[in-house]
C-alpha cells in the first residue's frame, strides 16, 4: 500500500490525502520499473491498510508518508484501476495470522485458578512468552508451576480469603518483584434457576467469581502502583452479556463483575492500571458438562459449531494483558464463536 499526495480537489484551501494499494511490481522492455516500491510503511500508516479510503479531513500529516519524487525516467502513473485490480492482503492482517506470541520477558504476571484447564493453558503460553508466572490455585499449583517451566511458581490461593490473597501478593513481591498483570481467572458454576438454586451454592458462586476478583484487584493494586502500572483481566463469560436462566448465580456474577471491571478501570486509571475483560463463549472444559456429562449449552448450530479449544480463548487473554491492547481500558473482549449471534439455518 501506498500513501498518495493527489489532490481530490480543495475544501476551504485543505488538501484531500488518500490511500491507495501498493501495486505488485512491474519491469518494462528496458527492465526498468516506473513505479517502484517505496519501501515499509510507517507504523501508524499500517493501520489504514483496509483498502482504498479517501481519510477523514484533518488527520494529522505525521501519520503519512507523501509519494516520492519521480525520476526523470520514470513513466507517467498507470490508470487507478490497474492498482485496484492488484490489491494484496494487509501486510499487518498477514503478520497477526503468523503469530499472535506476545513478549512479557521481565513481566510477573498472577493467574488464578490455575489448576483448572485454562488457568493452566495460561500458566504455560505467560511462561513461555518470557513472564515470571505465579499459578495460584487450591490444589495442583505447584503441579501447574512445574508444566508452565521457565520462572514459575505455585502458590495456595482461595481467592474469597482476603488473607490468603495478602500472602499471594507478599510471595510474588518476595520472589519476583511487583507485580504486573493479574488474571482473575478463578470461577464456580452451578446449575439452578432462581427458584431451584440453593441459597448456600448461590453465595458460593458469587464469593467465588465476583468478591475473589474484587480482593484480587485489592490486593493487586498496591503491588502494581510499584510497579508503576499493569493491567488486571477479568476472564468473564457470555452469561454475562445474555440471560441465562438455568446459570441465574453464574449469571449473576458475570453481570456484576462486568461492573465491577468498569468501576476499578475507572478508579486505578490515573495509576496507570487497565482493567478489561474477556468474554469466551463455550470452552472445551469440564464445566461445559452437566454431571451426566451432557453439554450445558449446545454448539451444533452456531456459527462455530464447537467449543472452543482453551489456548484459543488464552490467546484473547494474553492479548488484552500485553502492552499491545495499552490503548484499553474498561473494555469487554468477546470471544464467543458467534454465540451471541444465535443459531445459524
């Protein structure tokens, strides 16, 4: 792609700058190339790769790049529609295909609910992207340190104890340093409706899935303004933007931890800590299964007729804790296969 100077003519004296696609590369009888490629984009020019847009009026000039003077050589520009016949694929959509591995070399990063089959898919992507990686669980943790490799450790956390979350947050300064990046990640299901469900099952589910996540970002905080900043992902759900009337508690939660997401994104704004959710659809683990071992919520007819794999929803995650999502804050992540979509004829 190319960023070209023609003028679409003038409004108020202002010159109209639009994009164009880099065309493919042509030699002619004297095996000379009248339009040769002028080299990478800038950076900020790669986000405009989307095809052929005349920009918005205003947009500050230090984000193009004006076409190079022509050699004497060089032929007369060919008609637009030879460039618009051999349009390519965005340079940036080719690069995120090949590899979506973030760097978090230097980064401490805390998952909760570690032993469970994405907290541990966690636990090893964080370590192999160069994190120093505390897998806090229950059970299992020191199991989930082992597989993750690199700088890892496990540590005992329930997380609806305040003092188990202080301990935690002491053992990752104490080895590590400050911390850097929080995964609430822990959670409990239970099936029932509002007039089945226990009262008890009900207090446990939202103990678990949306006081531990408050006393997590409690708890973080702290370390993190040492740090100088962070980022804390809440793993939420797809109950959480849609009813779901046989997970009322699970449900419950999820809506109110969207909540709380946006109240803690506004409140550690200003210590240079992002808050964001993901929201995976239906994952390929031991609570998409009732204990018969039917699936909760059928995927056949979804656009992604499956559940998905837990590296994949760890991809979101991972993302949205990188420095690369550093423009987000207070955002919801949907990752759900088209769930919310409803079903497909």
């Amino acid at each position: 792609m190319k960023l070209s100077s023609r003028r679409r003519g003038r409004l108020g004296g202002s010159e109209q700058w639009v994009v164009t696609q880099q065309r493919p590369r042509h030699v002619d009888s004297a095996g000379v190339d009248p339009c040769p490629d002028p080299g990478p984009l800038p950076a900020q020019a790669r986000l405009l790769e989307l095809g052929d847009l005349p920009l918005a009026r205003g947009t500050p000039r230090r984000h193009l790049r004006k076409q190079r003077p022509k050699r004497a050589s060089q032929s007369a520009e060919p008609p637009r529609a030879s460039v618009i016949n051999h349009i390519r694929p965005s340079r940036a959509a080719q690069q995120l295909t090949e590899s979506v591995m973030v760097d978090f070399t230097g980064k401490t990063v805390l998952i909760t609910g570690a032993s469970g089959a994405l907290g541990t898919t966690l636990s090893v992507q964080f370590a192999q992207a160069g994190a120093n990686v505390v897998a806090a669980s229950r059970s299992r943790y020191h199991e989930v340190a082992e597989k993750a490799g690199g700088n890892s450790v496990g540590v005992r956390l329930d997380v609806t104890s305040e003092t188990e979350w202080t301990d935690a947050i002491a053992r990752t300064e104490e080895r590590f340093g400050p911390l850097d990046i929080l995964i609430n990640n822990a959670a409990y299901l239970r099936i029932g409706t509002t007039e089945s469900i226990p009262l008890d099952e009900f207090r446990r589910v939202i103990d678990t899935n949306l006081t531990g996540a408050l006393l997590g970002i409690r708890a973080a905080a702290p370390s993190m303004r040492k740090a100088g900043g962070g980022a804390i992902v809440n793993v939420n759900s797809i109950a959480g933007l849609t009813a779901a009337p046989e997970l009322v508690a699970y449900s419950s939660s999820k809506w109110a931890l969207r909540g709380l997401m946006r109240a803690a994104a506004k409140g550690l704004a200003r210590d240079n800590i992002r808050v964001n959710s993901v929201h995976p659809g239906i994952i390929e683990t031991p609570l998409a299964y009732d204990p018969d071992g039917k699936p909760i919520v059928p995927v056949d007819n979804l656009a992604v007729p499956r559940n998905a794999a837990p590296e994949e929803i760890a991809d979101f995650i991972l993302f949205a804790a990188s420095d690369q999502a550093r423009f987000a804050t207070g955002s919801e992540i949907l990752a759900d296969g088209g769930y919310l979509l409803g079903a497909i004829a």
